[in-house]
C-alpha cells in the first residue's frame, strides 16, 4: 500500500505503480456509459505528470505550455471550422435552391440574386429580373410566359427537388447513418456521458454537410439549425484528436463538444450568448466555469467567421435579422400570451405526432422504405409550395418576411395590403399552407433535417396573423378606450413583425422546451431589451402549457424513444423508494455475484464473469464477513487475464488471483498467482441500504456515475447502475422499463 | 424499519415517523454550515406531503397551488423591490451629491438639473445655471462670484462631505454592523451554505440603503454596485420568510438570493442578461436551471421598475448607456490587449494593496478607530476632489463622460480638445488625480461601498488617454501605412470613448476576474455585438495577467481573510492526497469519538459529546466490528436528550440510549431507556481510506456535504469535514491552515 505524502500513492485507485498499466484498460465499449470520476482522475494524473516534468528540460516545457493551450486551440479551430461550414452551408443551399427555378447564364455559379446584381440592367424595382438569369422554361422552351412555361417550370422545380432529396437520403443511407435528423438527442446523450462511436466522426461529418445542403435545397421543410449543432460537434470531435489531452480524454473531449454546440447555435442563429446559454440549457451535462468561458470564445470566432463569409450580403450573421421601432404596449401582452398557448398546444401536439410517427415507423413495415418516405414527401411538399411565392422559397426566407416590419423602402409582398385593405384577408389564408401535416414529416426522418425552422414558420405565420388582425382591429376601432391613448390615426401603433416573432418563439419554445436560451437567441436576433418581456411571457406560457401535456421537450422523447441512457438534470425525482429498492439483486433474484480478494483461481473467476452479465464486480474480503474491498470491470478483468496469460509466464487455470497487495501464502506446488490489484478501484461509491433515492439519483447526475454500491451496516449488500436507476424512473412514471437499452 | 414502496419509508434517514418530530431538529447555528443534501431532502419531502394532501379540499388545493407559485412571487416581489430601492438610492444620492454645492430655492427636494429644468430661464448651452438654483456662497455670503464665494463653497462641499460620511459610518457602527463593504464576499460565503443571521435581515437593508446614499454622496470614491448585491439579496431574504417553502430551507432560501442577486447586478448596470449570468459565475453556489429561469425573471422585473422609475431622466438604465457608430480595426487589438495588461497589473496590484491594508486593519491598533478612519478619508477626498471639475461630481458620472463618443450635440469638457488642440494634453494630466492613493481605501472600511465604479473609474481613464493617444497618433500620422486604410483625413477613426469601455472592464476583470458575464454585461451596456471581441481581449488578458500574480480575485481574498469557509468551484484541487491523510483522528490523535447503537446510557454520551468538540458522532454497532450505522449530530443529540428529560417521564442518567429500530432487552430494575433512532442519519456519506482528496473534493463541491465518514474495508476510520478539507488545502498551498475558522 502507499505510504501517504507521495506522489505516486493516490493512483493507487486506478493503476499500481509497481507494474506497468495493461493497455485497454480504462477504455469503453461502444454503447456504454463512461464513469466521469475516473476520467477526471486520469486528467489530473495526466496533468500533474506534465507539470512535474515541465522543469527538466525546454521541450517538455514547451511541451506543457501545448498542453496548457491545448484547450483554448481547439475550440479555436472549432470554431473557424464550424464558421466556415456555416458559411459554406448557406451559400451552396441558396444556389441550389436557386437552380430549381433556372441558371445563371454568365456564371453558373452565380445563384438568382448575385446574377442580377452583377448585371448592369437591373433596376431597383425589378431587382429579379435580368436577362442572364433563364427560368428552366427559357432555356429548354425558349419562352418566359404562358401555360406551357409555367408547367415546365413546375416540373423542372419538381424534379429537382425530387433529385436532391434522393440523393440526400441515398448518401445518408449509404455512407453516414448517423448522419440522419437533426442529432440533438443524439448529442444530448453523448454529452451526458455515452459512447456512440462514429456519430461525430469525418464520415458523418461529411455526409451530414453535403446532404444538408440537398436536404434545404430540396425544399422540404426543415431547417439547418439543429444539424449545424451535429456539423459543429463533428469539428469538435475531430480537432480533438490533434491533442491528446482530449482525445484520450472522453469527459475531456465533452468539454469541447458542449463548446462546439455552443459555436453551432452561435452561426445558426447568428446569437453567440444565445449559443452558450442553449449548450448550458438544453445540450451540456458536465459545464464548468472553464466551458463557459471557452464556450464564448468558439462561439464568437464562428460568428466572426461567419461574418466575414457574409454569405446573406447584408453583413449579419442570420437572414432574419430584424430591428423594430415601435414600442409596445403592456394590453398587447394579452395576444401574446395567447401566442404562447398556441405555441404549448403545438409544441405538445408536435411531439405527440412527431413521437408517434417514428414509434409506427419503428414497429411497422413502413419504417423499412426510408428512401420511399422522403421521396414521397418531397414531392407532395413540391407540388404544393410551387405555386404560392411564399411556400416556394426557402422556409427561413419565409420567416424573415414574416418577421419584418413594413416600411417605406419593404419591397416584400406581405406589407401590400395596406395599400389594397383588402389583402390582408387573402395574406390570411395564404401563407397558412406550410402549416399543413406535410410539414411534419421531415423531422426525424433519414436526412439531416432540424425543427428549429418548421416550427419557427408555423409561430411567426400564427404571430402574423394575430399581428395583422390587431392592426386592423386598431385601424379601425382607434377610438376604443384600448387603443384610444397610444394609437393616433394614421400612426403605426402595432407592429406585426414583432407578433411573427413572439409567435416563433412560443411555438420553438412549445416543441423544444428551451427558456431562457430561446429568449437570449430572440433577443440576439432583434437586439433590443424591449422586446424580452412579451417574448418572455409567450415562452414562459408556452412552457407552463406545453408541460402541462407532457413534461418533455422533443429532445428528450427521442432520447426516450430510442432508449438512451440519459439522467436528465432537469427532471425532479420525486418518488420514496430507498437505496435497496432498487438495488440488484432484488429479492427473488440470485445473490449478488462477487468475487473474494484471496481465495478464487483464475478458472473460478472466468466462470463468474461467463456466467453473469454484469459489467462489474464487488471485490470483498470473504463470503462471512461481506466487507467491500473494491470494485473491478468486467471489461478491465477480461483484458488483465488475457494480457496476463500473454505476458506472464506460469498463468494456469489454476493460478490464485488476489486482489490484495500480498500474495497470499499458498502450498509450495501451487501455480504462480495472478496479481490483479492494479485494475480493483478501490474507492468505488457506496451508498447505504436506507438511503432515499432522491438522494443517489442526486449523486449519479452530478458526479456522472456509472455503478454505486450498496452496504448495510458496512456489509455490502448488492449494487445500482446508471441503467437500474433508469428503469426505476421508467417505472416509477408507469413506463415501460425494458425500453432503457444500454448500459 | 421501514417496509419499502410506501410513502413514510424514505424519511426514515431523517426522522422516524411513529414519534413526532423534536423541535429544533434539523436547524444550524449561527457561523455553521448547512448540509444540503439534507435541506433538499427536506424540501422534497415537504413538498410530497403537500401533493399527497392536496386533492382532499379545495383549500389544501388552494395551497399546494400557492407552494407551487411561491417560487415565482418571491422572485418578483424581490425584483420589484431591488427595482425601486435602486431608483430610490439613485434618486437620494443624486439630490445629497448636489446638496454638497447649493440647493434649489424653489423646490428643497429637486436636484440641481431637475431645478434648471423647470425654469423657465434656462437655455440649452447653460443647462446648469438658473437663478432657482443657490450655491452656498450664494446663499450665506450673498454672492455667487469670486475669491470668498470660492472659500465659502469649497467649505461647505468638505463640510457636508464630512458630515455624509461620519452620518454614514456612525448609522452602520450604531445599527447595523453587517452593512460594512460590498457584501458580495458574504454573499458567496452564505450563497455556498454559510449561515450568519442577520447579515441579509432588516436593519442590515435598511441602515444599508441609507448609508449606501450617504457613502456615495459624500464624494468617497466607491459605486454602489456591490452593496447594491446586497441590498436586493436583503430584499429576498426577507421575501422569501413570507414563504414556508423559502423561510424554513435554508437551501431553497439560497436559490432565491441567487436570483435577487441577479436582480442587484440587473438594476446596478442595467445587464439583465449579465446579471444572470453574473450570479452564476461569480456568486451563486448551487445554480439549478429553474434558478436560471427565476434570476433572468428577477433581473427583468428589476430593470423594468428601475426603468420606470427613470433615475436618470433617460430612459435607461444606467447612467453610462452609450452608443458608438465606427467599427474598431483589427490594428486596435494591440492597444486593447496592452489595456488588458494594465488592468491584470492593477488588479493584482489592487488586490494585495486592499488585503495588506486590510490585514493591518485587523492586526494593529489602527483597526480600532474605523469612524476616524472614514472621515480622514472623506476629507482628503473631498479637499482634493473639489477644485476639479472632474472629480468633484459623482464618480460614475466621470466614467459617463470618459466613455462619451465626442459627437456634435455634446456639450461634454472632455470633447473640447479636438477645438483648441493643446487641451488634449490638459486632459490627459487631470483626470488622472483620482488614481491616487485614496481611491484604495474605502473598500472595505466601514461604509457600504462597491469596487466595481473605482475600478471601472481607474480603467476608464487608462482607457481614454490611450485612446486619445492612437487618436492623435492617426490625426497626425494618418499617411502611415498602418492608418493609411482606414483613417481619412478628417473622419473619425479612433473612439476614444470605446478605449475608456476597454480599459474599464480590463481594470474590473483584473480586480474580480470575472469573464463571461462582465463581458456581457459592459455588450449590455453598448448594446453592439461588434465591440465583444475587443472587450473579450481585453478581459481574458487582464485574467491571465492577474492570474500570473495570484490566482484569487478580490472577493476571494476577503473571504480567505475573513476565514470564511468557502469551498472554491472554480479552485482546481491538483494534489494527491488520499483521504486517510486529511481525516481526524490523524495518527497522533486521541481515536475518535463513536458511540455504539445500544449500550450506551444517557450519561455516557453526556459525556462523550461533552469531552470533544465535535459536532457529529458516527453511530457504529459495537467497538469490536467497527461497522457504520449512521451518523448523529450534536446539536440534534442536545436537543433530543433535552426535549426527553422534559416530556418523557423515567429517561435518568443511566437510561440507556439505542439507535436501533427496537429496544435491547434490558434488566427489569433498568429505568426506561431512550430512543433516538429518529435524530439518526442513515445515510452517511463514506469514503474509502483510499479515495484520492480530489474525489473527495469533487463530491463535497458538487453535493454541497459537512462531512463524510471514512471507512476501509467496511470499518470506520475516521471522519473529513468541510474544514478540515479547507485546512488541508491551505496547508498544501503553504497557508495557515488555521486561518479557516468556521465549521
């Protein structure tokens, strides 16, 4: 044992110095759960070496300098990569998008708007006219107008993105399954602490960036905001790899992953303190101070990156950057807390339809033609945005006009119908469409698709419309006692835009469940103060409503849905089992199975592990006494008998193993012993028999356990896992606890 | 013992359900810290009993929704109230600042700009001259011009000065001792889990508030931002005792005083969004998310009343909102960075001077005459601060006016230079007087004051001479190739006033090394994304810079000097000691004090609790196993016996006291023993002997523990507390570890 004081005596937990560490132990399987004590052990070991060695020459001081700067690099290169893609992303979507209604003639590369720019001819009025743009119907028909054009166009418009969505699927299916949906929950869940090996790897990187484009392009609806989350982690995960104090590191490595969705949500949402605020809210699990601050840091440098590649041209980091004028009135906050009703009823009946689609798609035959489904909706959305101008452009494009406010220089459609009074009804009816169940679909669906848009398109139409009818309310009633004191004939008093925008984010805050980071984002987008107290109210209501039908934001019924292991640190347990409720074995079950520290020869220890399938087992001084020495996995015993029986001569079946720091004395013609101290974790967690549950679920969140023993009166008496503690909850809420999946 | 799944079992580790609760069971001591874990079982468990109620009446339903709501009401009431005495003590400070120099004749109660306002004889270019208003050479010499006048003014401007200070020292000596400083170090201390009654009660809000008025105008050079921290945590403190939820958990009650003092920083910059984050950087302990949600509720409905009340007759919230309109070149970074220099060095520099000052304090004779102390420093200020025109006024509006972009409509001194070009010069040398030694003192001496406006100050004016340096620099040079790109001739290419931003949150961040939130909290205060990267430069430099002096920021170092028992978050524990080395009993030590589950009598635990000083005594089944049953505390042990001797008839000093479910079998002569099953904890935290203090650490930090039991192979050895960790962690830092003097 260690003698105290030294530096080498507190690794004696993980590795004994005496021998050399047997490689593979400490890693993970894939599927499984990472223990974050024992990372942040490793980390510190692994620092605390480097800065013992820092003094002995230049190059280790050098050496230890890389280490110390290794985090603030790399989550620089994070964030210029995910800037970059970013930035990439949106101009090859807007091009694509553009090639469904025709081509650049002087530059192929030149999508509608840069076309016409470039071009001398172009006057302000008809900016989207030029003679170097063709329609598809110009270039194969030769003619501009009439019946004949108007179907050609259509078919080509239908065919193109019936092309982009094949090759979507087809790549993603292909090359990069994980590239699918949006990968919140996905994210969540490694984040928390799991191994999805690939998820965030090159592969899925590459597809996800490529397929996202054809996914906006082919114009389904769904939007790029949450699979640039998934884009920015890939960055993150694969810069990890330069330094190996991350890539070693897997509760290291999710420090740069909680930094990198914070830069994903910066250049999605041009909302750099919204990022950080929706990686702490919604994405991270282990987020101490040093993330926070690393978090900004990746966040601002890809929106400066972003901004430099200015890919909308108006020098701002999302396309609907809005500012509004008009203040507002503390009698509107009574739309908009309706607004927020809505936005909780939809949020609810979004995930319940959502939820239930995939569930059908999971169970039945029809989840097998995956290719099918996107093709098929693909075409239906095509046929149908075609005609109307509103649906026909891209949905974020969408938002931005809905968002804005009408003023003199507004050349957008919707801001007529005050000239025409009576366009306001047909505005009404119109841009109601993409509200229709076929824009439910995409998300989750096999191409990278987000949901941030689609339900951001059905709150700020619902806004607008709630918007527009105030407005005409007030045009036409100025003198109700309501709008007599602060609506002047003639004067914008309601602002419509602002309506579309609290109604976005009502509905966001309904499906996703986010507060405060949503109303930073909100806020981030429009840049006044003003604007956080309706904002405030219609995400607060649209919460408080939505949890009324279900406490989970879309994130976590996929999490459940497909089984993760996540301990949401939001979720409150309330329940008042105890400890040995839930602790294995439960009482009809065969005892726990354990191994002594002297006495089991490396057969009786094979046949242990081949007989159960526990991950690991209690190391205790003697079957009378119980006492719990130690824990070793199941994992790390394979590995050491393997590597032993490889390295150490006169390992037998019948060899003693002793997990003690003496060889225990045995007769002289015995095998030699099996010394497998160096893998026991001999602090292993322990909690007693009465101990509430509320208290251990406490202890699993916050120090990211992965198993906890159970004693009674120093006796141990069986053990809890991550998994036990899952399937209690499931089935404590009458779920069924057989869905909690991995380990 | 219980039986499992029913509702009653799970409190069986706190109080055993077939006796009745003993009152005072369960509270702490004054200067003791609390264990959270039990408070939050405690809340659950109050929260259970009023869910399971709460379907029998109406008025139980009425109830459980009032505890529900609570929540939320305390938070507003808080904001609401920090809202209003802000604008209050903004209003006050404003008018007795002004009291210094003359009065309003017509109205005793209008400041002077409110008294120039209303006459009708005031014209635009000398808003601040009105026959209204009387200076008191004025009013007592009859005269508003030369020599005399000057003396007479100056007197009285020392006098009332003086008067202010003494008032003000007087009223926190007399009332409310607690009302010393800026409160923030306490904060921390009592946020962390610390108990000091009184120091957020009544009379420390009141005597605060109003000596907080006196403090700033008496001219000393401190803001009232810290204290304001305090002030709003006041205000939830006392809020939160109109709530059983909050007034009887001391943990619940922590979460909303991290949710006023996000309201205090919300109403002391106008930062909302900083505000928050502010709370959970710097000040908060334990922040869950729903904390999250209630501080940026708190922080917005104290801003808004703030706002309402309009202080400043801007419609902002703070006195220094400004706006800049040139974008900074990426040349700049270079001035930035050597501002962050500066502000690391002064934040170092600052930190040991205040300490120093502050230990001398304590330690000599010096500390004994703090009355004096304060008036000694009033007085040299207000003797130098008067003849300057700079320095006379209030130190925020100095910090106003150096962050001011020089444009046409201002009528600022500072702005004059670029007219008569050699003014420049004049300015750079005058402004710098209140970087002298007597800025340092008066945080932490006797009257409520903040560090935040004379730092900022110092930065601030550091900022604007180098701004105003690189401004002429380009006027003069504007051919060099470094300015050639950017700077026309005659167009604005430098802001100074951006320069005086810099260098104040440099010079802020080097003092409290904050990050994040600073930075957002001075983006707040500008309100442009575009100038986060300079600020971000700045601060991390000035972090890292100070860093290199003394890794603790000032709040650290007060509670490091208080002997406050403060576990650090953000302290990474790099040692590798094992928990056999920080536990009592060390090797020399008397063994520890146990007492066995049932054959002790009342008399022998007198005696044992009375023998040692400990405040817990690990229960254990007999002195020969040494196994751990549970853990009971003195002060419930006291009570408990107490609370028997009085109401249970027969309990003599050689009853005999079990822990135990069930009564040993005793004598029948044997008087009736004593149960004190329910005062058991069942649930101890342990340890293995072998656990590195890192973990030890780790669990401590993030389960808010007061001690945890240390056993080897089932056996109790020995016990770690919160103290004995922060001794050990000042000896391995070669401090005094009996420096740490609270439990």
């Amino acid at each position: 044992m260690s003698n105290g004081g030294g530096a080498p005596s507190s690794t004696t937990h993980l590795l004994d110095f005496l021998e050399e560490p047997i490689p593979g132990v400490g890693t993970y399987d894939d599927f499984h759960t990472i223990d974050w004590v024992r990372e942040k052990c490793k980390d510190r070991e692994r620092h605390r070496k480097i800065n013992s060695k820092k003094k002995e020459s230049a190059w280790e001081f050098t050496k230890s300098l890389y280490d110390a700067w290794s985090g603030w690099l790399v989550v620089t290169l994070t964030g210029l990569a995910s800037g970059a893609l970013a930035g990439l992303i949106d101009i090859a979507a807007d091009w694509l998008n553009d090639l469904k209604e025709g081509v650049c003639l002087s530059a192929m590369w030149f999508n509608h708007e840069q076309c016409c720019w470039t071009s001398n001819e172009t006057t302000f009025a008809e900016r989207d006219k030029c003679p170097q743009w063709k329609s598809w119907a110009e270039l194969i028909l030769g003619q501009a107008e009439g019946p004949g054009s108007y179907i050609m166009n259509y078919f080509m418009y239908i065919y193109w993105a019936l092309s982009f969505a094949f090759l979507a699927v087809c790549l993603v299916k292909v090359f990069a399954p994980y590239a699918c949906g949006s990968g919140i929950p996905e994210i969540k869940t490694i984040l928390s602490g799991f191994i999805i090996r690939g998820y965030l790897g090159k592969w899925t990187l590459m597809i996800k960036t490529i397929t996202l484009v054809l996914a906006v392009a082919s114009g389904l609806s769904l939007g790029k905001e949450g699979p640039l989350v998934h884009v920015a982690c890939c960055c993150g995960n694969i810069f990890s790899y330069l330094f190996p104090k991350y890539s070693k590191n897997e509760a290291k490595k999710r420090e740069v992953l909680s930094a990198a969705s914070a830069a994903g949500v910066s250049v999605a949402f041009g909302a750099p303190i919204g990022g950080v605020l929706f990686s702490l809210e919604e994405v991270s699990y282990y987020f101490p101070l040093k993330t926070l601050w690393r978090s900004f840091f990746a966040a601002l440098v890809a929106a400066f990156v972003l901004r430099s590649i200015n890919p909308f041209g108006n020098s701002r980091l999302v396309l609907f950057y809005v500012e509004y004028h008009t203040p507002w009135y503390l009698f509107e906050l009574i739309p908009f807390i309706l607004l927020g009703v809505f936005g909780g009823l939809w949020g609810a009946f979004f995930i319940k339809a959502n939820i239930a689609w995939c569930r059908r798609r999971k169970s039945t035959r029809f989840g097998k033609y995956p290719v099918l489904e996107v093709i098929f909706v693909a075409a239906i959305t095509a046929v149908v945005a075609f005609p109307n101008p509103y649906t026909r452009q891209n949905t974020s494009e969408l938002i931005k006009e809905l968002f804005t406010d009408c003023g003199p220089l507004e050349s957008s459609q919707l801001c007529q119908y005050r000239s025409q009074m009576n366009g306001s009804k047909a505005f009404s009816d119109n841009p109601n469409r993409p509200a229709g169940p076929e824009s439910t679909p995409p998300c989750g669906s096999c191409v990278p698709s987000g949901l941030f848009i689609p339900s951001m398109a059905i709150g700020a139409i619902a806004g607008r419309i709630v918007g527009i009818a105030m407005e005409q309310l007030a045009y036409y009633h100025h003198d109700w006692f309501l709008f007599k004191e602060w609506c002047e004939v003639g004067a914008d008093c309601i602002t419509p835009g602002l309506y579309a925008m609290v109604g976005a984010a009502a509905c966001l805050g309904g499906v996703t469940r986010m507060t405060v980071s949503l109303v930073v984002i909100v806020f981030e987008l429009t840049g006044g103060l003003e604007y956080i107290v309706p904002l405030m109210a219609a995400v607060m209501t649209s919460k408080w409503v939505g949890d009324a039908f279900g406490r989970e934001g879309i994130y976590e019924a996929h999490i459940r849905l497909n089984g993760y292991p996540f301990l949401d640190a939001k979720e409150e347990f309330t329940h008042t089992t105890l400890a040995r409720e839930v602790m294995r074995p439960r009482r009809s079950d065969p005892p726990l199975a354990v191994l002594t520290q002297d006495d089991l020869t490396v057969e009786e220890l094979q046949a242990t592990i081949n007989e159960t399938s526990y991950n690991g087992f209690p190391v205790i001084v003697s079957k009378e006494s119980q006492r719990l020495v130690g824990l070793a996995l199941r994992r790390d015993i394979t590995i050491a008998i393997e590597n032993a029986r490889r390295k150490q001569e006169g390992i037998m079946l019948n060899s003693r193993v002793y997990f003690t720091q003496h060889a225990p004395t045995l007769p002289a013609d015995s095998p030699r012993p099996l010394k497998l101290r160096s893998i026991l974790d001999m602090s292993p967690f322990t909690v007693t028999d009465h101990t509430p549950m509320e208290i251990v679920v406490d202890i699993f969140r916050k120090l990211g356990l992965r198993q906890c023993l159970v004693t009674h009166n120093g006796r141990l008496l069986g053990i809890i896992t991550k998994k036990d503690i899952l399937r209690h909850m499931a089935q404590m809420a009458n779920k069924d606890p057989e869905s909690i999946m991995f380990n």
